[in-house]
C-alpha cells in the first residue's frame, strides 16, 4: 500500500511537471475558471515596503511558468484517488457525492432546508407574478411558472456526510410547497417538477439526473418538456402537440449536456466518473392545427435541456429566451445580444408571443423572473 502511494504520488505530481520543463508548447486549461485582468507588475520602494510587488511577483511568475493549472490538477487528483474527494480547495465549485454524483455547490445547502427565503418575501413574488399576469391577459397572453429542481434536492441520498447542514440551520417551513400553494391560491399556472418527475419515478429505472451533470438529465427534461406540451394544451386554444420518453437501452458516453460538471472536476482522468446512460427514445406528435404557438422563456440554465428536447420536434414556430434577463437568446432565427434593462424593446418584444414561461430553480424561488416582471410592470404604468 504504501509503495502503491508513493509510486502514485511521484507520478501525478512530477509527470506534469516533467511535461511542463520539456514540453515547451504543452499548455493545461483549467474549467470553470474565469481569468481576470492581468495587473502590470510595477516595481516602487514603497510596493517593495508593502510586500505588494512580492506577491504580484508571484503570480506573475506563476502564470509565466504555466504551471499552477497543472499542480491543480495534480492535487485534485491525488484527491480523488486516495480520497474520494474532488479538491481540497473550497473555491471549487463541484464534489463528489454519493454514488459517484458530482454535485454544484451552489445547491448543497440550500437544498437542505438552508438559507430559506422568508415567507413575506415570496409573497411579494406572488403579488407580484399575478399583476404580470393581468398585464399579459390584456394581449391575450398566458403565464406559466415553471419550477425547476436539482440534484440534492430531489435525490438528496447524493450529499456526503460532511456536508450535512446542521439542523439548527435549517428553515421552519417549506418555501417550495409555500410558494406552490400561494401561486395556486392566485390562480397562476405552474409546473412543479420535482413533484412531477417524483410521481414518474416508478416508470422508470433510470434516474433523472446524470452523475456528472447537474441539470435534468436526457430522461428527466424530455419528462419535463412532455409536461410542458401538456399543460401549454390547457392554456393555448389549439395546442395539441405531445410528446411520449421511452428510454431504449444506453449510452455508453452521455450526452455533452450531461457531462457539464466534468470540466470544473479538474482532473487529470475526469473519464473515470462518467457512467453509461439512458438512451431516450421521443414520440412526436406535432399540432394538428396552425399557426404554431410562439414561446418566450425568461429563466436559468435550465431551460437548455428542455430546448435539446423542443428543438427536435416542430411544436413551436419560435422559441425566444432571456437568459436570466441578462441576455437574448432566440431561436430558430436572431443573434445573440445582452440585454440593456432600461429599454422597452425587451417587453415590447415579450408581447409578441403567445405564451410567456418564467423558469426558475426551487432553491432561488425569490429570484423568479430575474427583473423581467418588474420591468413589464414599469412599462405598463408608462
């Protein structure tokens, strides 16, 4: 055992930085990492005195080297192969669960019953979403509230033992079915998916998320997408079009959008946690009646999976999507472009579809709408 360490050691630890001496154009890209501005390295006695030009020294000659990614890389992976742990740093922004799930931290605590938001707060929300929806009535335009879920809330066996929220910390009250019942007592359409994908889990056995992803997985959002067509029947006269998620064996390699967390693992052999997975197969059927509905999403990251199961088929004449409000991504047609907050286009462009869709993740229900209803509000009193 212990020859086996050593020999481990020696080999993730001095083979990259063999390759980074020899290897003159090798180069190692860290994911999930956003590089800053380089700040120029200026020498002054009194930066000296400060100990400020050492220290930007450092990094600068790190970076010239090239070598930290490598020696990431390198600690992540003695991590993981003695520790079943991912990094020891905690800027990382994955972990190794159970069962070999890699999990987003960003949804650990919260989906423990952390961090609730208050009860006021979401009503406000609600208050909020049903005068959107009287404004969008006015043109004859439906709203629906589309509630995602995510890994360790709906499989929550996945979150190891070390991080376990204490339960002094955990919220008195549950802001999903809170938030449910208040959407249901105003009258505004929702899917919650986390009930709904739970009622269909004993159809199925496969599970709904990827081990190395962290949104629904090819079953799971296909489910979704077949739960949006249906409820889009009961509030779009003429909407007829369904969608039926039968899984047909596996895939030895999953999907890109299934394998997003791998690149954040840094590691040197991320392939060791990939796992096969179901192989979908998708029963179209497409309106009978025309025109085709147009669709605007206004959510999270999401929403991707679900446009991988709507653009297969030709439910929709269009499908436009304001990327957390920040940004414009339409759809089959249109270009890119961030969103400028203080211009009316944006709504004046919402008012064009037939069907408004807010998404958002049961974590953040205070989030819902990212500023697109109070910007459709403003606009309306104008």
């Amino acid at each position: 055992m212990r020859t086996a360490f050593i020999l481990l050691f020696s080999m993730t630890l001095f083979v990259p930085l063999l390759f980074e001496v020899v290897a003159i154009e090798w180069h190692v890209e860290l994911g999930g990492v956003t590089k800053k501005k380089k700040e120029a390295l200026e020498f002054s006695l009194e930066n000296f005195r400060r100990g400020e030009f050492q220290n930007r020294f450092e990094k600068w000659f790190t970076r010239k080297l090239d070598i930290r990614p490598a020696l990431i890389k390198t600690d992540n992976q003695i991590n993981y192969e003695l520790f079943s742990q991912l990094s020891s740093s905690e800027r990382g922004k994955a972990i190794l669960g159970n069962d070999g799930h890699l999990i987003e931290k960003i949804y650990i605590k919260r989906a423990q019953g952390a961090f609730t938001p208050k009860r006021q707060k979401l009503l406000s929300k609600v208050k909020e979403l049903k005068k959107t929806q009287r404004i969008l009535q006015q043109y004859n335009i439906p709203l629906l509230i589309l509630i995602s879920t995510n890994k360790p809330s709906f499989y929550n066996e996945v979150i190891p033992n070390n991080y376990r929220v204490p339960q002094r910390l955990v919220g008195d009250y549950s802001p999903l079915q809170f938030f449910t019942e208040q959407l249901n007592n105003a009258g505004i359409p929702f899917i919650d998916s986390r009930e709904f994908l739970k009622s269909e889990a004993s159809s199925f056995n496969d599970k709904f998320f990827a081990q190395t992803g962290t949104h629904w997985n090819e079953l799971g959002s296909c489910l979704i997408t077949s739960k949006l067509y249906s409820t889009m029947h009961e509030l779009l006269l003429g909407f007829d079009a369904k969608l039926e998620c039968q899984v047909r064996g596996q895939r030895k390699l999953p999907l890109p959008m299934d394998r997003d967390l791998l690149s954040v693992t840094n590691l040197w052999t991320p392939e060791k946690l990939v796992h096969p997975a179901p192989l979908v197969k998708r029963a179209f059927q497409e309106p009978s009646h025309a025109p085709r509905p147009s669709v605007l999403f206004v959510g999270t990251s999401y929403l991707w999976a679900l446009f991988y199961n709507i653009d297969k088929a030709n439910a929709f004449s269009k499908r436009d999507m304001y990327y957390y409000f920040k940004r414009s991504v339409p759809s089959p047609r249109g270009t890119e472009r961030p969103i400028d907050r203080s211009d009316p286009i944006w709504v004046k462009r919402a008012l064009t579809h037939n069907l408004v869709v807010l998404e958002v993740n049961e974590v953040f229900l205070h989030r819902i709408g990212y500023g697109f209803p109070k910007m459709l509000l403003k606009y309306d009193k104008e």
